[in-house]
C-alpha cells in the first residue's frame, strides 16, 4: 500500500480482506492487526486498512533518517485472520510505503553568511558558499539558488554559479567578476535565495556578507632594540617576565602580530616561553642559577601577511640566586678505622677523643645563602670539630673531625647511629643530613649468662629412658669465639645426689635428658646445676639451677565430700542468685585436678534450665525465682569432670527444698463486699451475727490469720473473734442502731512483714426485710463511701435531738423578744395613758403577733405516752429506685453518691410517728416543692443548705445534689 505522510486520521489505506480474495460479511472471518499498531488500525470485521490518530512524520520515522529513496520508507504490519471460534489462524504481512510531501522549507546553516576576499584578486576566482538543506527528499527537495542584487549596485562585481556534484546535490559558487579594492570598498551585502521543486514551491533566503580584505605592505617594529630584566631563580612555571611589543600599520592578518624566538639556544627555549600573540616572556620551567645566570636571546616579531615580514630585538635576563639548595654532608675515612658503606668499625677499647671518621659539608649556593654550620644530633658519644683553623676556608666548603666523646661499650650499645645536621644562613634557612653507622667491636669481657638462675622443668612421669626433660641456653654479650657456649652438667651445693646416672646434657645444644623412668609416687623433685663456659681467652663460665619436678598421670577420679547435699532457700530469692555449694576434690595435680562442674537433670527434669554451676567455687545458682506454692522443692545430679585423658568423673545428689515467705496477702472467701446480714432489733448479746472466712496460701505462721474489726463500729456493737472470724452482737440494740452498719474488717497473717486484707460486713438492722430494695441501695452507696466515714444505723436519730434543741431554742428566743417589746409597748401605753386617760374595757387596736401554736417538740411525748406498739423499720417503704447518671452502677467503694445530681426518682415515705423516718435521706419524686442549690449558685457555700416549712408527719430531703430540706446535712453519711 502506498501513503502520503501528514495525512489525518481515520485514512482508508487499503482493504486487506478484497486484496486477499476473502469474503466477508457473515461474522465468521475476523481480523486483527498483531503489529504496526502505533500508526495503524484496522476494522476486525471487514478488513478495511486505517491510519490512527497518530500523525506520520516521514522525517521523523527512525527507518527513514537515512533513505534518500522516497520508495525506501515503509511501514511494516502484521494481519492474522482469524476463522470461527479460532477454529483456525492465518498470519500475514505487509508494507505501508510512506509518500513524500512538501512539508520542509529549505533552509541555509545561518541566516547571516559570511565570506571573506582578498583584494586585488583576479577576475574569475571562485569560492564556495555554504549550501541550504531539505529535509524533503526528490522533487521536494533543493531544486536552485539565486543572487539578488543592491538595488543600488550600478554594475555587480559578483556572479552566482551553480554546479551539481557527484551525489547529485546543487553547490552555490561565488564568481569575481570584477575589480576589488578594499580602500574604496571593504564590504558588499547580497541575498542568497534557495527554492525546492515542491508544489507549490518553498524558498528561504539568507544575507551573504562578502569582506574584502586588506594585503600586506607593511613591517612590524619593535619599541625597543635590547629587553633587559632580572628573574628569581626557581621562579614558578608560568610568572611573567617582560612583555615585548611590536606594531604594525596593516590591518587584518597583515597587522597581525606572532611573537617567535630568533637566535636563541635550546636551553633558552627549554627554560622560557613566549606567547605567540601578546609577546609575553614567562617562565617554562624552573631555572637554577647554579646551572645558569645569564640568558641572552633574540626574539622576532612576524606578521601574518603573504609574504610575512619581520623585526628582531635582544632580550638579556639575568638570574638571581635563591636559597634553593641544601647544604650536601660527605662522610669520608680517617686513619686506620675502617669506614665502608657508612659503616665505622670502632673497638670497644678505644681512648676517648679518638677521631674516628673525617666529615665534609657544603652548599652550592652563593653569599649568606651558603653559609653553613653543622653539628651531632642526639645522645650518643661522638662530637664534631674543625680539621683546620685556617681564616682562607671557603665559608660554603668546610670540613670537620668526628671524635669520640665517652667511652664505648659493646655490651651495652653495639651500634650507634650518628646523625649529622648541616644549616645554612639563607631566609628561610634551608637543612640537610647524613647518618653514620658505628659499630662497636667487641672482646670478651662477660661470661654467658643464663636467663634464670633457677629453671623449673614439669616432666611426666613412667617416661621412656631417653626422653628430652628440656633444654638450657645461656647467652654471652660478647661475640664470635667469646659467645661460642660448651654445656656440662654438675651437683647442686643443696643436693648431694650426683645427676650423672638420671640425667646428661648435649654440651652444644644444653639438651638435657633422663636416662631412668620416673616415679612421682616415689619422688616428685630432682636438682642439679648446669654450667656454662664460653671459648674466649681466657674462658669466662656461668651457671644455673635446673629443677625437675615430676608431673602427674591422670589416676584419680574427683570425689565429692558428700553423695548427697541437701539446702534450703527461701522463696521470691532474685534470679542468678546463690543457692547452695557443692564441695569435690581431686587427687591428681595439674589438669588431671582440673574439674569442670556441671547440672545434670533429676526425675521429671527437674533442674533442667533452672541451675547453674559456677566451676570455680561451687556455688549453684537459680536462674529463676522460687514460689513454694508452685513447687516445694527440686532434687538434681551435679557432675564432675577432671581434666585428664581421658577424662574422669564423678557425681552427687542435691535436694533443695524451698522454704516459705510471706508472700500472699489473706483472701477473704466470705461475705463479699456487696453482700448484707438482717439482725432482728431483739437479738440477744453473742449472738453470732456472721462469719469472716479467709484463706493464706502461704504455710505456718505466715498462713496463721487474725481478724479484727477497724472501722464502722462506732457504738461498739459488735466484736469479731480475733481467731475464728465469728462476728457477734456485743451490745444492746436502741432505736438510734436501726439501719445498714457497715464493719470494716481487716485480716492479717502472722508473718514479718505481716500482709493484711480488708473486707466489708454490711449488717442491716430491721424486724424483717420487707423491702430488699433499698437495702441493697444502701449497700450501693455504701461501697461509694469512704472507709473513714462510719456508716451505722440512723444518721437522722441524732440530728432530730439536735433539731429539737434547736427549736426549743429558737422558741425561746422569740418568746424572749416578743416580751420584750411587750414591755416596751406597755411602758409607751401607761405613759400616754397617764397623758390622756386610761378607758376600762376597751380594746386596743394593735394586734401582736405571736409564735404558731405548734410545738414540734412535745410530738415525742406525745408519742411516748401513746401505748401504740413499735413498728417494723422500713415497713411502710414502697419503692426506692436510685441510679448513678447514664445508667451506670455503682461499682466503686470509694466513689461517693453524691457525684449524681438530680438523676434519681423518689416515693414518699409515710412512717408512723414513732418509727424514724430514713425515706429523708433518698431522692423524692413527691410533687412537694423542693428547694435546689446549684454549686454555681451565688449563695451556695461549700455545704449547700436550704428549709423551707414542711408538713412534720412527712418531710423529703434531696440529697442526690448535696441538697438537704428541714436538715444541715447534704448526705445520709456525713
């Protein structure tokens, strides 16, 4: 198929189906495109051929770059026709050829050319210009150039011609046609225009600037003849020098300058580098004065014209010194002492103040630069000193004696490495130094010496006659013949056995041997003496002890000092403590006694991870920590293996038992903490009113528990049996005791330190329990309320005497100022009755005011003298329903019931006159008006408290919110 580029999308390209002769149509025949599908698609049904959305740039396809065919650039594909159900797969290829389109403006590399020309050139010179490029190819592509001319220009000097090269491209020329004369004029600007063969055709056109350039007529000159300068020596590579300069009239490459050398020597053009442009002179490389003082050269300077033409000038440079150079050490020879290779032979014996060695020092530089002073570093025994006292010496060359300073001992020191510095006088001063190597002769003056005056030697025993016991060396400080060593054997002045007939010795290498087996059981120690002399004259000897002590063979197995061992530990003990100690010895010496510990498990594993050894003492440790109640005690093997080989062994039986701690506080089993007792008002004194039942998981004393009660008895009711936790009535039960008492009861066990427990006993005190309710209310609120705060019988019995007081009080009180004012008004009426008269039987017309005629304090009386019998407490209590804010429970024994304001619902209360009414202490739901004091209340003070005149028969008093009516209180238990 063939395809122009650029085209849009959706392009019909072809039918692959009709080109293959396949019918379609029915659905069975499918196609699919398995490649070129970047730029291709095609309809899965009826085979049609389409581009995508993908543009086609021929230019840009990567197979394309280098075809300059149009024919050549392609697209290749894959169609697999598919048949029913893929029943069966044919794969075919085929080629898209990509088109040529005119889509590129030929282009010229700049938009600005420019060419340069000589003037004076002749007519018909020919230059190449720069050629455009299209990025089409054929027809499209490059098809002519063209000149345009200034409009001004009367009559052109310039011609363009067009050749075609080999390749078949088009190359632009630029023919003179005319005279060229750069004084009347150096520039022309012409248009190069460039067209392609496309339809329709593209063109571009760029500015060909032709320069016309001057030709050389004119020498360069220097400023002056001769350059003189003065230079450090050892200056840095690349510091300038002078710079010498030339000028010349021409312009362009004509009255361009090079600087070169002229007559210069090679070292001048090693050493020195001139730059070609600015006629700079700068250093090349290092120049040393000691080598060179003075260069002297000429440079020439050259224009670029055709023919170039020159001028010279001579260039004089002076080198000046530096303190570059150190000062050199030379170590020579003197006398009859040998010196060779830096080494001086010098014999021990020597007289001090010998000269030994002659030492030369000089410097190559000139004035106070090679002014040099010397002198020996270190401590050693040698010292310099002039070898002439003449004033004509060179101060840059002097030389030097080096003598001895103390005297030399072999022994002692047998070389010396003597350090010579030399300094000279230069800024900054510069160093050098040189070694020599003295070695001390020797003569036999020490006698061989062993490392120990006694050595001892472990041998095993029932060796092998023969057998090498150790061996002995002596060393002499001298040497040659005065350290060769010869070896005997001799008999201890503490010993008077002679070690002839048990031991010998090598007399060269100190072998020492044993010619007899060796019993450690008959004798564990033999002494001798060796004896060293040395081969000098004359002979020098020294000598040593040497003792044998027979080592052991591994015959004795370890033994315990008990098969079993038996200890008791406490329980809680911390991790990695001690436990025990184990006691096993051994017979044997060395490594045969050498025992290693170890924890063998008992029955059931016992010990197993849980024991430790510890090898050097003994001492079992517990890796864990005991509790008696989990297991009383461990039973395990500990094993001993000595040292020997092979190895023997031996083990013994531990029991540990773990004895008890007070570790566990008692638990109480019974009453829990929510439960209650009813005690009839008429129980009789011991009657056994509950029992505290508790339990110790500990043993002995530490299991041994007391009871006794520590809070909420404050009418001494009750006692508890300090052993068997009985709790009994020990006193006699008034009105006032009716109501829930809680005791608090502590057990504790009779270990150091004692552990205790504590436990609530609620004991409600009624005739009968006809509403459980509210018992169990109390019991609620009970455990909310601080253990320090007493909850027993009638809060309100007392607080009813005190309201009673308090009344009669009150009472008085006013009757006291009504009295008064009595009094008052009676005096003021007599007064101005004896003014104006006094009228019998008339009545007056004021109206005193007196106190109500109830006196809420004759109701007990009245209720005393009355011959109803007592009821039952609580019995005409209905309902009382009390819940914390959101449902909760009560749960907590220190959390207290006033923390819910307003949240309960409440009943009434009707009780006889003689029964207390306790209904006061709980919420009401009665529609009586109460009176209710938010902590946010101006008036509210830390207690809140609020009266208002209530029926006596049946008061409400909330006390949910710290709210109390008719009462000072704000709970039932403050």
């Amino acid at each position: 198929y063939r395809l122009a580029e650029e085209g849009p999308a959706d392009i019909r390209i072809g039918n692959v189906a009709s080109d293959l002769g396949i019918v379609t149509g029915s659905g069975e025949v499918t196609f699919s495109l398995e490649s070129g599908s970047d730029y291709l698609k095609i309809d899965n049904m009826t085979g049609e051929l389409s581009t995508t959305e993908r543009r086609i740039d021929r230019e840009k396809l990567p197979q394309c770059q280098m075809i300059f065919d149009e024919n050549e650039c392609f697209l290749d594909f894959e169609v697999s026709v598919i048949g029913p159900s893929q029943s069966w797969v044919d794969l075919f290829e085929g080629r898209v050829i990509i088109l040529d389109i005119n889509d590129n403006t030929p282009t010229f590399p700049s938009p600005v050319l420019t060419l340069t020309v000589e003037e004076n050139r002749p007519v018909g010179t020919l230059y190449l210009l720069p050629t455009a490029t299209d990025r089409d190819f054929g027809r499209n592509g490059i098809e002519r150039y063209e000149l345009l001319q200034e409009p001004t220009a009367r009559s052109s000097v310039f011609e363009l011609q067009v050749a075609d090269t080999l390749d078949g491209e088009k190359q632009p020329q630029l023919i003179v046609k005319g005279p060229l004369d750069r004084e009347q004029r150096d520039s022309y600007e012409l248009s190069l225009r460039v067209r392609d063969g496309g339809e329709p055709s593209r063109s571009s056109q760029a500015i060909l600037r032709v320069l016309i350039t001057d030709v050389n007529d004119n020498s360069p000159r220097f400023e002056k003849s001769v350059y003189e300068a003065d230079l450090a020596e050892n200056s840095s590579p690349g510091t300038p020098i002078l710079q010498l300069r030339a000028a010349d009239l021409d312009v362009g490459v004509n009255g361009q300058i090079e600087y070169v050398f002229g007559a210069a020597t090679e070292s001048v053009r090693r050493l020195l580098r001139l730059d070609e442009t600015s006629g700079w002179l700068s250093v090349l490389h290092r120049i040393d004065r000691e080598e060179v003082n003075q260069l002297r050269f000429t440079v020439m300077a050259r224009d670029r014209g055709q023919p170039p033409k020159t001028d010279k000038a001579t260039v004089v440079l002076n080198i000046r010194d530096e303190n570059d150079n150190v000062p050199t050490i030379d170590i020579r020879k003197i006398g009859r002492i040998p010196l060779r290779d830096g080494v001086a032979s010098v014999a021990e014996d020597v007289l001090v103040d010998t000269p030994i060695a002659l030492v030369q020092v000089s410097d190559r530089d000139q004035g106070e630069n090679g002014v040099v002073t010397c002198t020996v570093v270190g401590d050693v025994p040698f010292q310099l000193k002039p070898a002439s006292e003449g004033e004509g010496e060179p101060q840059n060359k002097r030389k030097y004696f080096l003598h001895t300073s103390a005297p030399l001992d072999y022994e002692a020191i047998r070389d010396y490495n003597v350090v010579i510095v030399a300094v000279d006088s230069g800024s900054p001063s510069l160093s050098s130094n040189n070694s020599l190597l003295v070695r001390v002769g020797d003569t036999n003056d020490n006698p061989p010496m062993f490392s120990q005056a006694v050595l001892e030697v472990s041998f095993p025993e029932n060796n092998l006659p023969g057998e090498r016991v150790a061996t002995v060396v002596a060393t002499d400080a001298d040497s040659g013949k005065n350290a060769e060593i010869t070896y005997s054997l001799e008999a201890s002045p503490l010993s008077a056995d002679a070690p002839g007939g048990i031991f010998s010795i090598d007399p060269d290498s100190g072998d020492v041997s044993v010619q007899a087996v060796l019993d450690r059981e008959q004798r564990d120690t033999y002494e001798f003496q060796v004896t060293a002399r040395d081969k000098g004259v004359p002979s020098l000897q020294g000598s040593t002890t040497v003792v044998v002590r027979v080592a052991d063979r591994n015959d004795n197995e370890p033994r315990f000092m008990q098969d079993v061992f038996t200890f008791y530990v406490k329980e809680n003990l911390q991790p990695n403590s001690p436990v025990g100690m184990v006691t096993v010895m051994d017979f044997d010496k060395g490594r045969n006694a050498e025992l290693s510990l170890s924890i063998q498990p008992g029955d059931h594993d016992q010990g197993a991870g849980i024991f430790s050894i510890e090898n050097d003492t003994g001492t079992i440790f517990s890796t864990v920590s005991f509790d008696r109640e989990q297991q009383t005690s461990y039973t395990f093997k500990v094993k001993a293996v000595d040292g020997g080989e092979p190895p023997r062994s031996a083990t013994a039986t531990v029991s540990l038992f773990v004895m008890d701690e007070n570790d566990n506080a008692p638990t109480v089993t019974f009453p829990s903490n929510s439960s209650y007792t009813v005690l009839p008002p008429s129980s009789n004194m011991r009657t056994v009113v509950a029992t505290v039942v508790a339990t110790d998981a500990d043993t002995g004393l530490n299991a041994d528990l007391n009871y006794s009660i520590v809070g909420g008895n404050p009418f001494k009711l009750f006692e508890i049996d300090p052993a068997s936790g009985v709790v009994s009535l020990v006193g006699k039960l008034a009105p006032k005791h009716y109501g829930l008492h809680r005791l608090v009861v502590q057990v504790n066990d009779s270990g150091q330190p004692p552990q205790s427990t504590t436990a609530l006993l609620h004991v409600f005190v009624n005739e009968s329990l006809s509403n459980a309710t509210v018992v169990e209310s109390q019991v609620a609120r009970s455990l909310h309320t601080p253990l320090a705060q007493d909850i027993a019988g009638d809060p309100s019995y007392e607080l009813s005497k005190q309201r009673l007081s308090i009344v009669i009080g009150v009472v008085a009180g006013i009757m006291t100022v009504i009295l008064l004012i009595l009094v008052v008004v009676m005096a003021r009426y007599c007064r101005s009755k004896g003014k104006h008269g006094y009228e019998a039987g008339k009545k007056d017309h004021e109206d005193f005011f007196t106190p109500q005629q109830h006196d809420k304090a004759k109701k007990p009386k009245k209720d005393k003298k009355g011959k109803k019998g007592k009821q039952p407490l609580y019995s005409s209590i209905v309902t009382v329903e009390a819940s914390k804010p959101n449902g909760q429970r009560y749960d907590s024994v220190n959390e207290k019931l006033s923390d819910s304001p307003g949240m309960g619902r409440y009943r009434s209360v009707n009780g006889g006159p003689g029964s207390p009414d306790l209904a006061r202490h709980y919420k009401s739901s009665s529609p009586l008006p109460t009176v209710q004091l938010h902590p946010q209340s101006p008036t509210a003070s830390k207690k809140h408290q609020a009266v208002q005149d209530l029926p006596p028969a049946n008061t409400f008093v909330g006390a949910g919110d710290n709210i109390s009516i008719g009462s000072d209180h704000c709970s039932e238990y403050s």
